[in-house]
C-alpha cells in the first residue's frame, strides 16, 4: 500500500495512525509543490514544468526555503509511484485528501496521470466530516494534521476507489483550471476549484500591516492566523513585495539579507 498526502505535517500524523493499526502498514509519499498557486499551463510537459520552476524560484529568492526547488521533484515521485505500480500489480494507493485547495488540486494534478490503473487507485476525501479533537469536542478539519492519530482509524473506513466516471470528469476539470492558469485556486465546497487574480490574499496582508513598522515574521504569522483561506508564507511575501513595487507598503531592511532583516509598514505619501 502506498499512502499519498500533500503536506510535511500529514506524513508525521499518518506514520503514529499506522502505528496504531497494522492494516494501514505502507509507505507515505508527499506530494511537495503547492498546486493551488502559480501557473500550471501545459505542466506536464516540459516547457511548462520549467516556467512553474522559473516562477518559484522568484519566489523562494532570498526566503528561508531557498533549497527546497531542488528537493522538491514531483514529476521524480509520480514516476517512482508508477513504476511500483507497473512492477506489483498488488500494489494499492491511497490518495488522503482534506477540505482544502491545497490538497484538493494536489489531488487533480496526481490523479490525472494515474488512469491506467483503474481500480487500485484510492481517495479518502475527508470533506466536511467530523472528527473528535483533543478535548473531546467535535471539529470539522480543514487539514489531515488537525486530526488525531486514533480518529484516522476512523477515517480509513471512508476509503473507496476512484471511478471511471471521476478519472474522467475530474481530469477535465483540471485540464480546464491548466488551461485558465489563474494565479490562484480556492476550493468553493466539494472538489469545486475556481480560479483567482493574484491580488485576492492582499485584504489579508493589508489588514495585518500598521502605519508603524512591524518585524515580517510577525505579520506572516498575523496574516495566517486570521485569514479564513490559508494559502504559504511564500506566497504572502511575494504579494508584499508586489504591493512594495505599488507603493502601497514600504520597507526597511535589506532582502539580501533574508526575511529576518525585513520590517514593514503602510506607505505614508507624506
């Protein structure tokens, strides 16, 4: 059995879930570029792959994170996942799936390639179900992370396979957010994805930020804490320095020097 999921923080969950229950035994691969932003026309050929590199390393330019555009190889994954599945035709996936663009696009960029193995391809979409949290009470997740390790015990019954009908109309629906190629991609309920202009997070920014300056990391960690749809500090940072260049934010520090040199504030005319 091999377990998909979209995010670090999933892996670490699901890997103390198989220690509660034998049955869930199999390897977890993480699936590490962030569908949900940037551009992703013709992405599973090679030109286009290449502009969504280009694109994030502007991106992850003097970030914590600069290393990661050569670590993170998902083409490299899907094809190792395909060759275990060529290789063992008892080999299984199970995609985990949260209520989030996150891993709902994750979700269609994988399983588009993954047709010719109808019938042993898996999804536990965890789609406004509730789970039981630390104190008792209960939540509804919007990530895997949120849920504890025996309530997955719980949450594998949801496992079912893929349809014909889904590895089709799922595809296409994918192949047409490829072909619209918005900046940004939300989840509006179910597996619906709709398409944003890259301003669509500045509210967000603009209402964490004050006329006096503030240190970056304390408006990132702001910003992320009220906003009611997430997206990465990566993408934050280059929308802020988008609306430095519009002169709506103004700086002090050098980016040279990394995110921690960077106070910002309001840009005062006067």
């Amino acid at each position: 059995m091999i377990h998909i999921v979209f995010e670090q923080a999933n892996v670490s969950v699901l890997q103390k879930a198989i220690e509660l229950d034998e049955t869930l035994q199999g390897k977890i691969i993480e699936i590490k570029d962030d569908y949900a932003v940037g551009t992703i026309t013709n992405i599973y050929e090679s030109e286009g792959y290449q502009i969504r590199r280009d694109w994030w390393k502007e991106l992850l330019q003097n970030s914590p994170y600069t290393e990661q555009l050569d670590l993170a190889d998902d083409r490299l994954t899907i094809h190792n996942i395909i060759k275990a599945l060529t290789e063992n035709e008892e080999e299984q996936v199970w995609i985990w799936v949260a209520q989030n663009q996150h891993d709902v696009c994750g979700y269609y960029w994988l399983m588009s390639q993954l047709k010719n193995f109808y019938g042993r391809i898996h999804i536990l979409y965890l789609n406004n179900l509730p789970f039981i949290n630390e104190k008792g009470l209960i939540f509804y997740p919007t990530q895997l992370s949120e849920i504890l390790p025996k309530e997955f015990l719980k949450a594998k019954k949801l496992v079912r396979e893929i349809t014909l009908s889904e590895f089709e109309v799922d595809a296409d629906e994918w192949k047409k957010l490829c072909n619209e190629n918005a900046t940004i991609r939300i989840l509006e309920g179910g597996k619906k994805i709709i398409g944003k202009e890259e301003t669509f997070f500045d509210k967000d920014i603009l209402s964490a930020i004050t006329p006096d300056f503030q240190k970056l990391s304390k408006i990132l960690n702001t910003i992320q804490s009220k906003m009611k749809i997430q997206t990465g500090d990566v993408f934050l940072v280059w929308r802020i320095k988008q609306l430095i260049n519009e002169q709506k934010l103004t700086i002090q520090g050098s980016w040279e020097k990394g995110w921690k040199d960077i106070e910002v504030k309001i840009f005062n005319k006067e």
